[in-house]
C-alpha cells in the first residue's frame, strides 16, 4: 500500500511539474518580442554594468535580438531623431512606440486605417497613406507629436508614448522601455561595436549597391561628409568623433542586409558579413588605410 501510495504521489508530482513546464514555456514564448530568421540574425548589447553606471543609464546590462527589418528601422528612427537633435529619452519613446505598435516592422495596414511602424492613421491627420508608409515620414511625425506634449521628458516612457499615441491600450508601450534603452545606447554611438548582424549576400552588388547605400544614408542623416577611398566600391564617411563614427558604424550594420554591404571598418574595429561580428583589425592597408577614427568605411557585395 506504501509502495502505490509512493509511486501515486510520485506521479502526479511529475505531472505537476510538466504542466508547470509546459505553462512557463508557454508564457516566455508568447513574450518573446523578436523572432530571429536563420542567418538574418542581429544582435544589440548594451555593454557592461559597469558603463550603464558611468552613462547614467537606467537599463540593466543585456543584449536584445532582431531581424534585419527590425534593426534597419530602429536605425532609420534613432538617425532621424538625432538629425533633429532629439534628446536620449526621446529617442526611447519612440522605439518603445514602433515597437508596441508593430514589432518595428513596416506594416502595410493594421487596425482600421493605421499603417506602417507606429500603426498612424490618415483618418486622424497623420499624413497620407504613402507617407506615414516611409519610415523616415512617420518617425519625424511622431517626433513632432512628441515634442508638442508638455513635460514630456519627466514622463514614464509609456505615458509619452500615450499622449502622442492615445492608445486602448496605455500601459503597453512601459514593457519595451529597457530594450529600446539598449538600443539607443547602442544606436547613438555610446556603446562601441555594440550592433552585429549575420547577413547572406543575396541583396544589391556592385556600384548600384553602393550609390543605394548613399542615398539611403543621406536620407537618414541628411548631409554628411564623404571621403575618397582608392579602389573602394561602398561609401566612406568622414566624422570628427568617436560618437558620431559609431553612430554611422552601427547604421550601416543595421542596413547592411538591404544594401549588401559585406565590411564596416571605424577606429581600428571591423565587422564583416561573414563573420556577423566586430574584431579588431588585424592589419591596415586597403580600405583600411587612413586615419584611425577619422572615418567609416563600407565595403558593399
């Protein structure tokens, strides 16, 4: 009798803890905000614990893991915003917004008239179809929303997003603060190497991919400057700081699937496609050469 009694408690105990399983699976796949395709994976770190402290940053230490239409729209809104001269916390705002509202995805459609990445509606005088559909259109008209909200900036990431928003749902934009902490971190140049992409090579080649690559940079960042690199087929970018090299830097990863860019050298630090990390440069010479941090070199397919 003590021996089925055993095996009896024994049993339901198991069941206990594979239906305990099954749930906890269950609730962390349902909140798991990014799916990550094979070979199209991209990853933003927020670096250490030690320099969150140092920049003041409320976000823990953590990596956040997108696709590379996510992380190419993250770019776009962080560059448009820092065009604008939009303060860190804003920035936050807006990602927490596009990605409570689409994933960072570019939506065709979505709840009655909405569209594209913060789910805008022409109905409510956002702009027209075709133009909240250009990510660069409907970030700077969510930056313009915002700036309109008085006191903003004291405000919790969600309520921010909900005086320019005025969603159903208030509370939801709160659950993406410290992933979109990380990536404008990351997006912002306060953190070195901190955006790798593994990308395939079956995107744009040649010197179309390259005179691509510089329109689409110019309409992220307006007018940069460029430099000349012998026998470069991609685009060098001159800049007058580590910050802002960074900035660029991590653009170009982020794009680099679009845009078939294959290498991003800055500061004596190279990411390639094939490897889909940052390392140190081993040897200068070719687009290499130049003046350490003087410059952004892309190399595209």
């Amino acid at each position: 009798m003590r021996v089925r009694r055993a095996v009896t408690v024994t049993a339901v105990v198991a069941v206990a803890m594979v239906i305990g399983a099954y749930f906890v699976l269950r609730h962390i796949g349902e909140n798991l905000p990014l799916r990550i395709p094979m070979g199209r994976a991209c990853v933003v770190n927020a670096g250490d614990a030690s320099a969150n402290a140092a920049s003041g940053s409320a976000a823990s230490s953590g990596a956040v893991a997108l696709d590379a239409e996510q992380i190419a729209n993250a770019a776009t809104i962080t560059a448009v915003g820092i065009t604008r001269k939009i303060p860190h916390r804003g920035l936050v705002v807006a990602l927490a917004t596009a990605w409570q509202e689409s994933k960072l995805e570019n939506l065709s459609g979505g709840d009655r008239d909405s569209i594209g990445l913060f789910q805008q509606r022409p109905s409510q005088g956002w702009g027209k179809p075709e133009q909240i559909a250009d990510p660069r259109y409907a970030a700077n008209a969510f930056y313009t929303g915002l700036l309109k909200v008085k006191g903003w900036e004291q405000m919790r990431v969600t309520d921010a997003a909900q005086a320019v928003q005025r969603s159903a749902h208030p509370e939801a934009y709160e659950k993406w603060a410290d992933e979109s902490e990380i990536m404008v971190r990351a997006l912002t140049g306060e953190v070195t190497g901190a955006v790798a992409c593994s990308v395939t090579e079956d995107g744009s080649h040649g010197p179309e991919a390259a005179k691509a690559l510089g329109a689409s940079l110019k309409l992220d960042w307006g007018n940069i400057g460029t430099a000349d690199v012998a026998d470069l087929v991609g685009v060098a970018l001159k800049v007058r700081e580590p910050k802002t090299g960074w900035q660029y830097a991590h653009w170009l990863v982020a794009h680099a699937q679009e845009h078939g860019v294959k290498r991003v050298v800055f500061n004596d630090m190279q990411w390639t496609a094939d490897s889909g990390e940052w390392a140190r440069v081993t040897e200068r010479g070719g687009i290499n050469a130049g003046p350490a941090g003087e410059r952004v070199v892309a190399e595209v397919y």
